[in-house]
C-alpha cells in the first residue's frame, strides 16, 4: 500500500563554505565556526561569543552519519530508502541564532542561512521544502526576513525558538507582525527548541549537568510557549494562524492542555478572557511532532483526535532513528492504518499547507 509520507522536523548540517558564500562580507568574522577552547575542547564560535560547551558522545558523533545533511542528492536517495516523499528542513547551527544579541549580525547570519538553504532545496523542490530562520531579537528584521523567505524563496514555514529571547515571550505584542503575516499566507509557525545553553532556557540555572538540561529543554520550553500562545491570547487574536511544536515528544501535549484548562476554570480571571479553552485551540490551530516510537502516540490521538500529530525523524542528528524511521511507525500494531496514513503524511501536509 502506498501512502504518503512526510518529514516534518529534519535537519541539514551546516557546511563551513556556507557562510564564505553567502554571508555579507562585514559580518563574515561572525559566522559560525567550529573551534577549540582554552582546555581543547571542540565549541560553535557565533556571533562573536563562544557557544557553551557540548559533550558530543564521541563515538556517536564520529560514526559514519548520513550524508544527507549536506548533500542533497545523498538526503534524496536516503529518502528513498525509507519510502519518504518530502522533508521539511530545519538547522543545526542556526538553533544557536536566537542567542545571537547583535541584530544586525543575527539578520546577516539568518539571511546568508536561508539564501544557502535556497540552493539546497533547489535540487528537487518538490521534495526539499526549507524552513525560515529569522532574527527574533528584532521584531522588524523579523519580520522582513520571513517576508523575504516566504515571498521570494519559497519556504513553507517560519522557526521559532520558544525560549525567552530578547526579554520576549511569545506572546509579546511584537511579535503580533509576524503571526499576522504567517496568517495571511496560510503557513505555520515552527516552533523547535534546541539545548543550545545560549538562551534562557529550562535546566540551564539548576544543572551543570548536559543530559538533565536536554531532558528539561525540549519539553519545557514548548509547554510554556504553548502556554503563551493559548492564555496569552495569540492563537485567538489569529484564528487563521497554525502552530506545529517540534522535537519535544508529543506526550507532554494531553496532560498539559489539560492542567491549562483546569487553570484556565479556577484561576481564569488572573488572566485574559478567552472564549474558548486550551484544548480547542490546540484541536483547531495546533499540531504536534511524535517520535516513530513513542509510547503516548496512541493516547494522545484518543484525547485530542486524529488531526494534529505529525511525523519527524530528526535525520541527519545521531539521536533519530536511521535507517528504519518510517518502518518504526508503520510497523506499530497500536495504531490504525488511517492513523498511520494521517501521521505519516496528510496532518503534515495540511500543517505546511503543501
């Protein structure tokens, strides 16, 4: 049976001659680069500051990775393999913007990403559909630059980390411009956090410890962006506007929907007047990544209906699950076929609006 199969949340890894290309001249010092600190060990330089520490697992960052990430003609035929029709692509290094404090130089840096991720796509752009980054740290350069991607290059969508940036909350005024330009194309926000330790972030004060912040981040970050679009009032003040929260596991989304409307009964007048709860906006407006193999797919679909879960496979990232990714799921035994079919494509394909 063939069914259609879309990557909602890949990846692409950023080559190095990327930013000799196509970032501005003046702001080339700032590109991203790979160097090594003052005890040897390997950090991102961007945006003029040292990225905070990561302990790759050697072993698992040196074994033979997908090619995937930067050539696209390697990323197709692995596509391939797996029986998967489209990829929307998403960064590695360019999850690091949102803690570039500079303006000017993180608009340099996302405009010199996009550009390069234009040319990637190129290769089949039926299949390779990019996704924006835009400088959140300025709410007019973000907005130009995700007019700038979706007019002229094309993406389907626009990321957004949902991390405090810039003292800002997703449900900050300034950001009113961009849900409204989002709304009127008919693409959604991609919201995929990154334990970048760069930005404010869940587990980064309490933790020195690397595995506990990327267990807090993911989850923590989308429950509380989730929070402010829903009780903040933006998924109502933009009825036309869609969500899609990314990486995080979608079991967080059931329990959390449910807590926010509890709240929303008892403590509701500490807070804006919606007319709706939490859990219809979510069913009208939101959608939501799972893993090929988690185990809360099935609960979630029974609480919140069949419409709004979607599939990722992180690829090219040693933590996805390659080769073997889109087998995992069809392969589950707990899960209809139809829900197999709305998982593994046709949710994706009405979340980007393909």
């Amino acid at each position: 049976m063939s069914r259609l199969v879309i990557d909602a949340d890949g990846h692409i890894s950023e080559p190095p001659e990327l930013w000799e290309e196509f970032c501005d001249p003046d702001f080339l010092a700032f590109a991203p680069r790979r160097v090594l600190d003052n005890q040897g060990r390997p950090r991102t330089f961007v945006g003029g500051e040292m990225a905070p520490y990561i302990p790759f697992d050697s072993l698992a960052y040196d074994k033979e990775r997908p090619k995937g990430g930067v050539d696209p003609h390697a990323r197709l035929a692995d596509m391939d393999s797996e029986g998967m029709d489209i990829s929307v692509i998403f960064p590695t290094t360019g999850l690091m913007f949102g803690g570039v404090a500079d303006a000017a130089v993180n608009n340099a840096l996302c405009r010199a990403y996009n550009d390069w991720l234009r040319t990637y796509c190129d290769t089949d752009t039926s299949r390779l559909l990019g996704v924006a980054v835009v400088p959140q740290v300025d709410p007019a350069l973000m907005v130009a630059e995700a007019r700038r991607a979706i007019d002229e290059l094309g993406f389907v969508a626009v990321m957004l980390r949902p991390n405090v940036i810039a003292g800002r909350t997703l449900d900050h005024p300034a950001y009113d411009g961009l849900w409204s330009l989002l709304a009127d194309r008919g693409l959604p926000a991609a919201l995929h956090e990154g334990t970048t330790q760069n930005v404010p972030q869940s587990g980064l004060d309490r933790y020195d410890n690397f595995m506990f912040r990327h267990v807090c981040s993911h989850p923590h970050e989308q429950q509380m962006g989730c929070l402010e679009l829903i009780a903040g009032g933006v998924l109502e003040r933009h009825p036309e506007l869609r969500v899609v929260f990314l990486e995080s596991g979608c079991g967080w989304v059931d329990h959390w929907l449910e807590r926010i409307d509890e709240h929303l009964d008892s403590w509701g007048h500490a807070s804006a007047s919606l007319e709706l709860n939490a859990t219809e906006y979510f069913q009208r407006q939101c959608f939501i990544s799972c893993d090929p193999e988690e185990r809360t797919v099935s609960g979630v679909m029974d609480s919140l209906g069949d419409d709004c879960v979607v599939f990722a496979t992180d690829y090219p990232h040693p933590d996805g699950v390659f080769p073997g990714v889109v087998k995992a799921l069809a392969d589950r035994d707990d899960l209809s076929e139809i829900r197999k079919d709305k998982i593994l494509g046709l949710n994706a394909k009405r979340c980007f609006g393909l």
